[in-house]
C-alpha cells in the first residue's frame, strides 16, 4: 500500500487531517490525533489489503509511532 493510499485510509477515518501537507511520513501519530484504536483500524486494513497473517507479520514489530512506520508495515505485510 503507498504512502497516498495511506493517507485516504487514514483522512476516511479522520476527515480533519484532510488539509494539504498535514501528513507527511514523519508526522508522529499521537500528536496528529491518531488514537490507538485508529491505529489498530489501520493495522488491520493494511493486514486485509496484502492479505498477510497479523500473527506472523507483527512477530517483533514495535508499535508504529509515524506515518513512516506504517508504511513500513504494509511493506512488511506486503511481504509476508
């Protein structure tokens, strides 16, 4: 999943983020507003998109703190 699909998965969930340039990789979850629950939503969406296993694609991941992480995971689920 790229950064731009990302990014509408996370402004579906979170309209306000919406403005140009607010989500850029390095934008830090928490202080974006981006809860915890919203987080795991996304885990989740990006699990289902690449079809991956949660149990065996999260094995060793740290809690994803940006935007960056995330990404970092659909490509870790894309691989998996």
């Amino acid at each position: 999943m790229s950064f731009d699909l990302l990014c509408r998965e996370i402004i579906a969930r979170k309209p306000e983020l919406a403005a140009p340039g607010l989500l850029q990789p390095e934008t830090d979850l928490a202080a974006a507003g981006i809860d915890s629950m919203t987080v795991v939503d996304l885990i989740m969406v990006l699990a289902e998109h690449h079809g991956a296993d949660l149990e065996t694609a999260l094995a060793d991941v740290e809690p994803p703190r940006s935007l960056a992480d995330l990404t970092a995971l659909a490509d870790r689920f894309e691989k998996a």
